[in-house]
C-alpha cells in the first residue's frame, strides 16, 4: 500500500507537466470549461453545483461515469500489484507500469489528457489493459458471472432470481426494455415489478445495487395514470412524495422556494424534486443510477431493465 501511495504522489507531480495547452491557465488539479471560460478542480466535477458557466462539469454522460459509490469524489477504485485503493481519478488515467485495473471509463482519460471538459462521445476509449475485444469479451464474461449470485441466481429462490433479506428479487441488469414490457418480463418468470413503498425494503435494496456496482437504470412498480389520482404503486396505493425516495433533477428554470432569510426575495435554484409538475408526459418510475437510485418520473417507452419481485413472496 505505500509504494501505491508514493506512485501517486509521483504522478501528481507529473501531472503538473502533462497540462495540455487548453489548459494552460488552469491549476494542476482543474481542468478547463468546455467553452474556454474558467476551470473547474475535478473535486468539484459533477458535485450537483454548476462551476462552469456552460454547465460542462454536471454534465450527464460526464458524471456516469466519474462517480463512483466506493471511494470519495474525484476518486475512483484501483487495483494494481494486487492491491486495491481509491485514488485520483487522474492518478488511475497515468498509472501504466502496471496500469489500474477498474471500472473508470477510459473516454474519461482521454479527456483529462486533452485538459478540457469535453463530450465523451468524441473520444474513443484506449483500453491498456487488453489488446484484443476477445479478451475485453473475457473481462466482461467474468464480470457477468461474478454478478449472477447479486442478481439472478440464489439456492433459496426460483429460477432468475436472487435473495435480498426474505424476498426474492431479479435484477435483469442486462436487458433493456420499456415499463410495459419489463411488466409482462416480470409476469412471464412468476413475478412482478416491485414496489417500495416503505422506507427500509428502499434502502435494502438501493444499498444492493451500490453494493454490487450495479449500473443500470431499473423500472418499478409506479405509475402516474391521471393527475386526479398521481403517482400510485401497482395495488392503487399513493406514492410518497419527496425526500428521501425522489430524485433531485436540474431544471433550466428557475425554482423559487419559500425560505427564511433577509433577502429571501433573491434566492433562486435551477433544482428541483421529482416528479415533474402536472401535464408531464413521464408517467413511469424508475430508479435512476445518474441520481444515485433515487425515484424518477420516466418515459414509459425509455428502455431500461426490470426489477422483479417473485409473487410467491417469502421462500420457505
């Protein structure tokens, strides 16, 4: 763990000479706007605060893959010489003698390289660990059978199905599919979609999916069939609202918010909690990765993975 430790020093000392010319006004720990205007320190990168005027640091493919559920922000998990750590994100990208094992998005290094915040579509990902798809394909097989025990597969529980506490859920990350057919995916293997109506059963499973490094976005058991009745579970109970359960999404328009405070009359956020006011055309709910789990009215036709629990309940 030292000679991790002293690796990294080293390489934040390194970083201060890789600075690419875009960049040549920013600190060793920032990186430049995409429009050019200011810097932005990579602590501060996808915190839920616009630093950047053109918002280029809350970026949404930016922050799937910069946050990560394990280790602190701005940091991601490494593992190398057979041990693991959480290290700058920048560290993970210049490490090479061995380089880091990890989940980080390579598309991510190549824009820390070029020293300004840039679509991650315009890169294309330099994977060092691996020279061939066939063993790309191989990282990603051992993956897969490492999750099946977390997702699909327990003794204790049907076919497609693992244990969570005493239930039976399946988590069919690997699909992608609308909320009306992720309905009838949960029917046809002796389920439904689940509902999480209380507190504890939500947190069970959020910290699952954490736990297991899911990333898929997954549809539950609510909808929003008319606004006379809002956001009800699939027996026809009402869906709490607000915190902790629903996500908190940016908006371009401005919320005002009813505060006690000398200038009140000033206070003025680009945030606010889901659902979306009436007439919205996002009836489904889903959990949502980008928001760390949290309840979000979706599109119905948006393709995302079911999550099921089994109707038999209790296993016995």
């Amino acid at each position: 763990m030292a000679s991790l430790k002293m690796s990294i020093l080293g390489l934040l000392l390194l970083a201060c000479l890789c600075a690419s010319a875009t960049s040549s006004e920013c600190d060793s720990d920032q990186i430049a706007c995409s429009d050019g205007d200011g810097c932005v320190r990579y602590y501060y990168i996808c915190d839920d605060d616009d630093d950047c005027y053109d918002d280029s640091d809350e970026d949404a493919d930016l922050c799937y893959a910069w946050r990560s559920y394990n280790c602190s922000r701005g940091q991601t998990s490494c593992t190398r010489n057979g041990e693991t750590a959480c290290v700058p994100i920048m560290s993970y990208c210049l490490m090479n003698d061995p380089p880091c094992e990890g989940d980080l998005d390579r598309r991510v290094c190549e824009m820390l390289k070029g020293g300004i915040l840039t679509e991650l579509s315009n890169f294309v990902a330099h994977d060092p660990i691996s020279g061939s798809n066939l063993n790309r394909s191989e990282v990603l097989a051992e993956k897969f059978m490492d999750l099946i025990p977390h997702t699909l597969s327990h003794d204790d529980c049907p076919q497609m199905y693992t244990k969570l506490g005493d239930q039976c859920l399946s988590l069919f990350y690997l699909g992608k599919i609308s909320w009306s057919e992720s309905r009838e995916f949960c029917a046809m293997i002796g389920g439904e979609l689940i509902t999480l109506p209380e507190i504890v059963h939500y947190a069970k499973v959020v910290q699952h999916l954490h736990q297991h490094e899911i990333t898929s976005d997954f549809w539950i058991g609510g909808t929003m069939e008319n606004e006379e009745e809002g956001w009800t579970w699939m027996d026809g109970t009402p869906i709490h609202k607000g915190s902790p359960f629903w996500a908190t999404r940016y908006s371009p328009i401005c919320v005002n918010r009813n505060v006690t405070a000398s200038r009140s009359d000033q206070v003025c956020y680009e945030y606010e909690q889901a659902p979306k006011a009436s007439g919205a055309s996002e009836q489904c709910l889903s959990l949502s990765f980008e928001h760390y789990f949290h309840m979000l009215d979706s599109d119905c036709m948006e393709r995302k993975s079911p999550l099921c629990i089994y109707k038999g309940g209790k296993e016995e």
